[in-house]
C-alpha cells in the first residue's frame, strides 16, 4: 500500500500542527505521521483509518488506490475445446470467470435460468458473443474426467461441433437484430442439424452415456448455452439501442 506516509519526529510535532493529539483518537501523539496532504496523525491510527478507507480522515485527499481484486482464474480446471476458429485468450479467460459466477450462485449440479421474453430483441454482434459462447460451452461440457461406457471422453467431439455450427451462425448474421424467440430457435435447428446429419441419426440428439444425478444431457446443457447466448444478445442491443432501460433496471 503506497500511501505516502511520513515519520514526524516527536520533538518538532508543534512545528506541523496547533493540536497536540491525534484527530483520530483524540489522544496525544506518540508515533506521529504526515500524511501527502500535510494532516498529521498517530501511524497506528491512520494505518488502521486505511484498512477501510482511502481518503484522508481529514480533507478526504485520496493517498493511494486499492488494487483492483483480481478474479480465480478457472481457465486451467476447464478442459478447453478444439475449435475452427481462434479468439483472444483473455477475453475467454474473463468471460468464463463471468459465467462460472452465475453457477456459483445457484445450487450445487442446477443450471442457471437465462429466461428472457420472446418477444425481446437480440442484437448480434459476433466480437462480443463469441467468447461467451465458447466460455458457457467449456464450462457446461462434462470434462475429460468423466468417460463414456467404452472409455471415450464424454461426447467431446459434439461439443467441438456445436461450438463451430453457432459460430458460423454468429458470424453470418454479425449485425443483425432479430427477435429472442427467432434467435434462439436458429441456433438450436442449425446445431441440431448438423450434429444429426454427422451421426446419421434422425431421432434423437446423443446422450453422455454416463449417470449424472440431476439427468443431465447434451441436449439440456446445449440449451443452457444456447438460452446464454441468447440472454447476452438480449444485454447487448438494450446497451446499444435503450441504454436508458439499462440504467432503470440498474437503479431497480
């Protein structure tokens, strides 16, 4: 903490101030500091006011800026996806800090509730919602510790499959503005249809092969994705088009 504190000798204390004790503890002095804004205090005193506070106790200066937390990276426990297309680490890195936050929220092994009205409009921009899709696809893919009856890791290639097929979405319609329910059901038919057409399979979409205990699914954790993507959408054109709904529901 760089806070610009200055030792007084105690003998020219009546040199920096009229007052012979301490503002904070109203005691006399015994350790006395000079602060940048030139306010004299007991060091104990002051170092215990910059626990809580950054500002001088006296003019309120501020003597120095509280490092930002810095937020658990979860990027090294999520197995990551082999992907067509490439984006900036760091921006994965802090959206998949955002959406873990989301789950950390809820019970343990429940999925978040992205629910939005059908009826809202998404507006699509494929820089910003690329990185939250793949980040919500990492996080919601069973990892490589959970392995299919024959030893497989667990629908990996799927999820690599999916991913590309909403990027390619993404990508094409970068710009649009469309409604939630329309958005949401173009990304749900265009992965549908690909994963289906690879496995030459046309009832149903493939499963874990594996026991979770709250029955989960590929098609259930897909549409937790595919429900985030659309809730971002949802952020990103209210941002950029009703910017003064956003400060009411902030202020709500």
């Amino acid at each position: 903490m760089q806070d610009g504190l200055e030792p007084i000798p105690a003998g020219s204390i009546q040199i920096h101030t009229v007052e012979p004790f301490c503002p904070i503890c109203t005691e006399d002095f015994t350790n006395p500091v000079k602060t940048p804004c030139n306010h004299i205090f007991d060091d104990a005193c002051i170092r215990i006011w910059l626990q809580t506070s950054e500002k001088c106790p006296m003019c309120k200066r501020e003597l120095f800026q509280r490092p930002s937390p810095t937020p658990p990276d979860y990027s090294a426990d999520v197995e990551p996806l082999r992907l067509d297309f490439d984006l900036d680490q760091g921006a994965l890195v802090r959206e998949l800090n955002v959406f873990v936050g989301f789950h950390e929220a809820l019970p343990r092994d429940t999925h978040p509730d992205f629910t939005i009205a059908q009826d809202r409009k998404v507006y699509i921009d494929f820089a910003t919602l690329s990185p939250k899709m793949v980040a919500a696809a990492m996080w919601m893919k069973p990892d490589i510790r959970h392995r299919t009856r024959s030893g497989n890791s667990v629908c990996r290639t799927y999820w690599e499959w999916a991913v590309n097929e909403m990027k390619d979405l993404l990508e094409y319609r970068d710009g649009f503005t469309l409604d939630a329910a329309g958005f949401r059901s173009k990304l749900e038919a265009e992965v549908k249809r690909y994963i289906i057409w690879k496995i030459d399979d046309a009832v149903e979409m493939p499963t874990y092969h594996i026991d979770f205990t709250t029955g989960r699914t590929l098609t259930s954790d897909l549409g937790v994705v595919r429900d985030y993507i659309t809730w971002c959408a949802v952020q990103e054109y209210e941002r950029r088009f009703q910017p003064e709904l956003v400060e009411l529901e902030k202020s709500g």
